[in-house]
C-alpha cells in the first residue's frame, strides 16, 4: 500500500493539470484578497464627511416617502422598514471576525472548485488514456489501488486547500492589521473556526469528484452531471418552500446542509396557512452537528458506491 | 519458482463470456506450455482480447476456469502477478509523461528499484527517446516502451495482444525477433494475432479460435503435419485433367487457374498425377506439392468445424471437457 501511495503522490504532483490549478487558484485568491480590500475598506474621514452630507440630503425627501407610502394603504411600520438607512451611507469598520469569515468563504468557493476538477482529472485521465487498465496488470488488488487513489486526491485536495486559505487569510491579517491596527487581530474564533469547515468541505470537494470521475469513468462527464445536479437542486428547492406540507423536506437538501455545515447553521421559512385565513411563517433551521452528520453519511455512501463499482468495473 | 511445477504457463478451461446478447468467448479452452511462443490466433473479433482480458483480471468470466501456472485466477492473481507482463492491445500511458516517468510510477508502484528502469529501456533501445513525453512517441516507440514495461517485472510469463498492429515492416520484424529472443531466454511468450502466417514464423505452439471458441491446438508442426498436403497442378486443358484424375480416384477443385489434388486417405506423391496426366496426353505446366500453412488451417477448420476434422489432429487440453 505503501508503494502505491508513494506512485500515486508523485502522479498527481508531477501532472500539469495539478500546477495549472493551483497556480490558477494562486491568483484569484489574490483577486479575492484585492476585491475584499475594496468592498470593506473603512470609509476615510472626507468619505465620512460626504456620507454625512448625503444622508442629510435625503432625509425630506425620505419623509415624503412615507408619507406616500402610508397613503397608499401600507402601514408605517412597513414603510419605515423601505426607508434607507444611516448605516446604508456611513459603515462600521469591518470586525477581523467579519474578514476572516469572508476570506474562508471566498478561498473555500476558489479551492473547492480546483479540488473538484484536479481530483476528478486525476482518476478521469487514467479512463481516458487507458493506462488504469495497464496498472491493473500489475497491482490487481483493486482495493488498496481504489484506496491509494482516493487517499492521494483527498491528500492534494488538502494541500490545495490550506495554500489557498492560507494566501487568502495571509493577505486578510495585513489588511486587518492596516485597518483596526495589530490589537484588532483578535476575536476571530468562530471566523477560524469556519475556515476549519471550509477546508475539511475543499477536501470533500476533491473525494466527491474523484468518486464522480470513478464512477462516470471520465473528468468531463461528471462535471457536468454535477452543474445539472446543481440546477435540479435549485428547482426543487424553490418547488418544495412553495409546497407546506412537503416544504419540510428542505432540511434534507445536500446543498442546505453544505451551507449549514460551512456558516455553522442555516436557517430558511416559508408560509402555511392557518384556518383563520392568514398566513403563519414557519422557520425551519439546520444545526451544525445535523449538518455534519448529513453530509458524513452522504459521502460514505458515494465512497462506498464508488469503491463497490470500481471493484466490479470491466477495465478496456 | 512456480508451486505447481509441472502446471502449464495458461490453462484455461470452459471460459465463457457475453455481453448482454452477444456471446464473445464460448467453452473457449486453451493451454499455453511453459517455455517457447505460443500463438492465439483467430479473426478480428473472435474473442482473444475478451479471454486475455479476463485472465488478467480486467473482465469478469461468466463461466470457465482459468489458471496462470497452476494458480486459479482472478482469485489468486494477486499472487501470480508479478510472474506476468502484459501489453493488452495498444500500449496505454500517460500521454503527457515521458517514457522513463510512466517506467518509473510503475517501478514505485510494484516496489521496483527505479535502477532497473534505465535498464530495461536501454534492453529495449529507448534510452534516448526516454526522457520524451509518451504522447510523441511513433508506434513502434510505444510497441517498445511497453515491452519495457512488462520487462520491469523480470516475468516468466509475458502476454502481447496483437503486438503488431500497426507496425510498419521493420517494426514487425523487429518485434518478432524480440518475442523469439524472449522464449529463447526461457521465458513463455503469449502471442495473440488475426495474422495467422505471421505468427507461424516464430510460435512453437498454437491456439486457434474462432467466433470464441477453441477450434484447434497444438504445436505448429504438429498441427500442420496432421492432415495431407495438396498438389497443385496446372495443364491447358483443366476440364479435361480434372475428370482424369477424378477417374483415379482423387479429389479434385479449381484453385486460382490451377487444380488442386488431394485423396481423403493420404498423401497423393506427384509423381502419380504427373504419369495419370502424361498418359493421357495431358501435359503439366507446373507441378508443386502446396504446403499448408495456418491461415488454410484455420479456413479449413471452419468451413467443417472442429468436431469433423479427425484428421487435423483436434487436440484438447486435459481437463477439457
């Protein structure tokens, strides 16, 4: 197994689809970094002064806002909700926290991607050159192959992972040093800890492509297949919140559960009617440790299905 | 060493497969001896890369048995496995490492030194092109790397699947002669091809199939020396020849502008068509006993099937049903 692993390391770090992406993947981090240093950039004293400015300007004709609004039938509590406010023109600096969490969302879309594409390449060139069936001649062991395999694009995927977020979050302390000063670089914990979940879901990333790849026996195929998913999902959520009595089956969702699983929780409503006539708002909420267990189970059962086909396959 | 001594190289016994409809290999039978080139030979389609892609584990059988020097396999390939190289079909690498690198991953993988990599690309004569990416490699480039690569093992056994296909002339020669030097060493060569003639030139034994299953096996001398050769024959007046020698006894058919002679009991001796013809005044251009090779072999056995050759030396491997 061991030399296996060793052969499969040094595949997937001498293939060029592997530099490409992770140079790729090098520069939009960087762009992220750049584009979050221009969204949040605290405001300077002059922006402030002119934010102030605006803000004042607005307020008479605000007022006649309301005033129509509420003419109109609309109540005032509904109307004011309309209204800008002082916090659309004059921001709070941004917290490191609120950073942080930024950077592990922007770095974990930017790695789960490449992971995805680079592991599913990985298994997806053995089809396509035909050189698994060449391998097999010589380790027929198809376990602990499947098993080296596997283990090498969750290994890559890893590395990918933490060079990315690494770069993002690097990039995201000087700016928080610039800004809120070296004592603002604190009380970031649950920001750390998402980064933590962005990762371990960069690493699923690649393990679910490989599988897919493994499993459709190409890279191309499966990538697809998965953006069709991806649209399917869209559909059936927006189908199922216009639907009570099935909109529960939300929760059971993979992509709700990702969403739980990387901000920590994740929440959604829709309406029911009530026999009063009215409509009651009903929330239905994903807590972390569902979330994980969802998506544990759901990726043992592709692994296991990968594996079992994989086993079974009829190498041309 | 083996832990079945006296086993041969292959047995394969009964093997069936088929996809869906389609029956590819059929109560197929065959048994490869250690030592020497052993053709298996059979049209395009006939079932030779289906069997040989069982017996190496990469197809499932649907029924049969096979061995690779006494042990059972799939079962116990594992076990085997280092004793067999194989190209099956075309030789398949990663297109964008070069040769060494495809050597080398696979020297890692089976816990080969990567020393014995440049050896066997210099056995083959690639140690000049090795560091190329495979992608760029001629045919008769990729024929050799992947010889190379089942070199790597050091096997007893080595398996080509239609080797040659391809190949322009210098190629084929100079892969015959790396087969024949290979069984010369005391290896056991498997050599798969629809080119029977070819074939004939270097293998010691062969295996015939046709639509998947066994039709005839044996040494090649054996096979060939099983059944009388025709005599080839040509007059002027053929019409008039043929029902001369019809008269004698003889079997008798047109062949490309010339007869050929033959008597279901034996060999007919030339002489005795020369003198049936002379004395009647029939005067022979051209004379020839026509050698058989395997190509009419094979075009014999299965216009007739093997079951209504007797003559042909119909051989089954023990164990066959």
């Amino acid at each position: 197994m061991s030399n296996l692993l060793k052969a499969e390391v040094n595949r997937w770090f001498s293939r060029r689809l592997w530099w490409a992406m992770l140079l790729a993947a090098v520069a939009l981090a960087g762009l992220s970094v750049l584009s979050i240093s221009q969204v949040y950039a605290p405001q300077t004293p002059a922006e402030i002064a002119q934010a102030e400015k605006d803000w004042q300007n607005i307020q008479s004709s605000a007022q006649q806002d309301l005033q129509e609004c509420i003419d109109d039938g609309n109540s005032a509590e509904d109307c004011r909700e309309m209204l800008p406010s002082r916090s659309n023109f004059i921001r709070d600096p941004p917290t490191y926290q609120t950073l942080v969490e930024v950077g592990a969302q922007s770095a974990g879309q930017i790695a789960q991607l490449a992971a995805l594409i680079v592991a599913a390449s990985f298994i997806g060139a053995e089809f396509k050159s035909g050189s698994l069936a060449t391998w097999l001649t010589y380790v027929p062991r198809r376990v602990p192959v499947f098993a080296s395999k596997a283990l090498v694009a969750v290994l890559g995927s890893a590395v990918l992972g933490v060079v990315v977020h690494a770069l993002v979050q690097g990039g995201i302390a000087l700016l928080a040093a610039n800004w809120l000063g070296a004592a603002g670089l604190t009380g970031a914990t649950e920001g750390w800890q998402m980064v933590g979940r962005t990762l371990v879901v960069v690493v699923g990333s690649g393990l679910f492509g490989f599988c897919l790849a493994a499993l459709f026996g190409s890279t191309i195929a499966p990538l697809a297949g998965l953006l069709g998913v991806f649209v399917v999902l869209m559909l059936v959520g927006g189908l199922l919140q216009s639907v009570p009595v099935v909109a529960w089956l939300i929760v059971l969702l993979p992509d709700n559960n990702l969403n739980a699983y990387i901000y920590g929780s994740w929440q959604t409503s829709y309406y029911e009617r009530a026999a009063s006539g009215s409509d009651i708002e009903r929330v239905l909420r994903i807590e972390l440790g569902q979330a994980s267990l969802y998506l544990a189970c759901l990726m043992a059962v592709i692994v296991a299905v990968t594996l079992w086909r994989f086993t079974r396959r009829e190498v041309r | 060493m083996s832990d079945h001594p006296q086993s041969p190289a292959v047995r394969i016994v009964g093997l069936r497969k088929t996809y869906r409809s389609i029956v590819a290999v059929d109560d197929l039978t065959m048994t490869v001896p250690l030592r020497g080139v052993h053709g298996f030979l059979g049209p395009n389609g006939s079932g030779k890369t289906t069997t040989i892609r069982m017996l190496l584990g990469l197809m499932r059988a649907d029924q049969g048995t096979m061995e690779l020097f006494g042990e059972p396999v799939p079962g116990r390939l594992p076990e085997v496995i280092n004793r067999v190289g194989a190209i099956v079909e075309q030789p398949r690498f990663f297109e964008n490492f070069s040769g060494r690198k495809n050597l080398a991953l696979l020297a890692q993988g089976i816990a080969v030194p990567i020393s014995r990599v440049g050896a066997v690309l210099e056995q083959v004569g690639l140690s000049d092109r090795a560091g190329s990416a495979f992608g760029t490699y001629s045919l008769g480039m990729k024929q050799r790397l992947a010889v190379a690569a089942t070199l790597l093992k050091d096997p007893e056994l080595l398996i080509f699947d239609e080797p040659t296909n391809g190949l322009d002339p210098q190629g084929i020669h100079e892969f015959r002669s790396t087969m024949r030097s290979l069984a010369d060493a005391g290896r056991t060569v498997l050599v798969s091809s629809h080119i029977l003639a070819e074939v004939q030139q270097i293998a010691d034994t062969v295996t015939i199939i046709g639509r998947g299953r066994t039709l005839a096996e044996g040494p090649v001398a054996s096979l060939l020396a099983g059944a009388a050769d025709p005599v080839r024959v040509v007059v002027d007046d053929a019409d008039r020849a043929a029902a001369v020698l019809r008269a004698a006894g003889l079997d008798v058919r047109p062949h490309e502008g010339a007869l050929l002679v033959s008597r279901a009991s034996g060999q007919v001796p030339p002489a005795e068509v020369s003198r049936l013809l002379g004395e009647q005044g029939l005067w022979i251009s051209e004379l020839t006993v026509q050698r058989r090779n395997l190509e009419e072999l094979y075009l014999q056995l299965t216009e007739a099937g093997p079951t209504q050759q007797p003559d042909l030396h119909w051989a089954r491997p023990e164990g066959a049903a």
